[in-house]
C-alpha cells in the first residue's frame, strides 16, 4: 500500500484545554513511533487571533475573550483551511476535538474522522428544556453537529458515550470506532519531584490533601467537592484541597467564603505533567465528583500512580474505573464525607494496589493510536 498523508487537525492552544491539547501531543507522538511507515503526519494548528480582548479596559472581559473563541473557530479556522491548505494535500483529516467539527464542513467529509468525547455541545438541542440556551447558541451547536455527521468516522472512548450517540441517533452506527484515551507516561509509580515545582510541595509538606483536576464548569459539579471537603475540614481541621485548573465561577467563590475555606484551598494552574503526576502520589485521594463525563482522565492518571480514587457512580466512569476505584452517589454528600473519612483513618480500605495499577495498564496512547491509524488505512484501502 501507498503511504497516506494524515493531517491532525488540533484545537488552538490559547484556548488551554489540557485534555483536548494532551489527546493531539499524544496521538502525534505515538503515530510518529510506529515502526512502519505507512501514515506521514503533519499538525494542523494556526495562531489564535485576539480581537476584543485588545480593546483597552473591557478587553480582559469573559465575555469578549468568548466572542473571540467564536470568531476564531467559526471564522478564521475554516479560512485558515480554505487559504493555507489544498484539500489534495491529505488523503485525510483527523480532528482531535468534535467541538471543531464544523470544520468538517469546509474539508471533503469522505475523507475526515473526528474523535467524539461526549455529546455535552449538543445538549441544548437534544434536550432543550433541560439545557436552556440562547437561539445564537443552538445555531452553534447545530453547526457542530451538522459538521460531525458529515465525517465519515468518527471515534469514541467509552461504551457509555456511544449509548449516548446511538440513543439519540446523532451519527450511523457503522462509522463509530472506539479508540480509548491513553497514560502519559510521566503517570507512574517514580517518586519524582520536579524541581520547578518545590515552591508548590513546600505549602503541603507532611499536610493530608484532596485532590481534583478539571474545569469548574457545572457538570464537574464543584458544588459537591467543595460541600464534602467543607465537612471533612470540621472533622480534619488540617485537611487541604489542591485544585487544578478551572476558574471558580461567582457561585463557587461565595461558596468557599460562606464556608471560610479561603485557606484551606490551594488552586494550581498551568503545571507540567510530572509535577501533576507527584501531586497524584501525595494526594490522600482523588476526588472526581461530576454528573457527566467523556472518559475521565483523571481516574486512569491517579491509578497509574498507585492513587487511591473516590468519583461519583455514573456509568462512565464505573466503565473506565471498573473495581479499582470507590464510588458515591453524586448528591449524597454524607456517604461522600463518611467514605473519604475513613480512606484519612485507614487507606487500606481502598481497592488494593495491584488491583488499580492493573486497571491503568488496560489503558495505552499506543493502542489509541494504533486504532486509528488502521481505521484510515482501512478507509484507504476501501477508497481504492
């Protein structure tokens, strides 16, 4: 067979979104260390474009950094693509992120994959009454969808996602491939202290902590973490919470005054792996408290690095956590306290670790990778 060119289509990275931004490095990377030759790569990523956010003053609003994001994904991406590339380039396009998929839209749909994490962008039209937004954002949305089932793959991580896409028929069965996420391999068991981040373990030397990585947006439901970590400080005054990532939203930060936990919160942004991967080892537990999630990252992380793992019971994560990890009903915060209580007195009651490493060796970026290269191939080989 002909060598294929594959392009990877990236999100731009002055939106700093870890997960999608990780997925693409990961997915370069290991195709690059295949052994054959059979795919050439080349990353797909223009600048992102400041508007109003260079407007003096109003700039460093939220809402115009948003206004910004659209234009550049709606307007100037798809031009990128148009200006800067021939579509003969590439015998294919893999987009990294369905939240660009309108892309697809502006690419020869027969010959572009896109990887689906979940259907959160499209619950303003599939559950209207429940996701309640503006009819600009549902135009939005529906642009996104409309350019994911155009693709003529696309890929998913877990069954439950699928359930989700087949229950409301948003894509043809037959074009679906699993491809799960993967462990980066800073992820492990290695006591390695990275030295840029000592000024960060100083704050948390010999102290228990907590710990939760991902946004702030509602379905993380950072309600929840905070209301548990609130009752476990009044049983462990010493107890901290390390968060990383997010921006509290106004409803979090009274939260936190209300319940004076100003200083028992330490929020890190911007870390490296390696020093995420020694804040998983330390941590007494990871706490992933969300209604809805894609894959959940954080899960197969922590269990790489022998952590002990408390998330909530929806069946995504019980999918990719399996018997290594502790569960908890989302809403009931008192089984939350209670269990966490218990792992600070007795860790032993946690899922052994053999049993945790074992459940972060099902996952590899290799076998992502290798699942999607073969897909490409075998769409070339049915082009012929």
């Amino acid at each position: 067979m002909a060598q294929i060119k594959l392009s990877i289509v990236c999100d731009y990275l002055e939106e700093k979104w870890y997960s999608m931004d990780l997925c693409a490095e990961m997915l370069i990377e290991n195709l690059h260390k295949a052994d054959d030759k059979e795919v050439a790569l080349e990353r797909i990523c223009p600048k992102f474009k400041p508007r109003l956010q260079n407007i003096p003053l109003l700039g460093k609003k939220n809402s115009f950094y948003n206004a910004d994001r659209l234009l550049n994904r709606f307007w100037d991406y798809p031009n990128y693509l148009k200006d800067n590339l021939r579509i003969d380039n590439f015998n294919f396009y893999h987009v990294v992120d369905h939240s660009y998929a309108q892309l697809v839209h502006v690419l020869p749909k027969q010959r572009v994959g896109v990887y689906c994490h979940d259907i959160d962008a499209f619950r303003s039209i599939l559950k209207p009454a429940q996701e309640i937004r503006p009819a600009w954002y549902r135009a939005i949305s529906g642009r996104i969808l409309s350019g994911l089932q155009k693709s003529a793959i696309v890929f998913y991580s877990t069954e439950a996602v699928a359930s989700e896409i087949k229950q409301h028929q948003l894509i043809d069965p037959a074009c679906l491939i699993q491809a799960p996420l993967g462990i980066s391999p800073e992820f492990n068991l290695l006591n390695y202290l990275d030295p840029g981040a000592e000024k960060i373990f100083r704050q948390i030397v010999n102290t228990p902590y907590i710990l939760h990585i991902g946004s702030c947006i509602p379905r993380k439901r950072i309600d929840v973490l905070l209301e548990v970590f609130s009752r476990l400080r009044k049983i462990y005054p010493e107890l901290l919470l390390v968060k990383i990532g997010g921006q509290w939203t106004q409803e979090q930060f009274q939260q936190i005054e209300q319940n004076n936990l100003q200083q028992a919160i330490i929020h890190l942004h911007n870390l490296n792996r390696t020093t995420i991967a020694q804040l998983y080892r330390r941590s007494v537990a990871v706490l992933l408290t969300s209604e809805a999630e894609g894959f959940g990252l954080p899960v197969i992380e922590a269990l790489a690095c022998g952590t002990v793992v408390v998330a909530s019971d929806i069946p995504v994560l019980k999918e990719v956590g399996g018997n290594a990890i502790l569960y908890c009903p989302l809403e009931q915060v008192e089984t939350w306290t209670d269990l966490v209580s218990q792992l600070l007195v007795n860790p032993e009651l946690a899922p052994p670790l053999a049993l945790r490493l074992a459940q972060a060796d099902k996952y590899s970026w290799s076998r992502h990778a290798a699942i999607i290269q073969q897909s490409y191939l075998n769409l070339a080989d049915k082009a012929q």
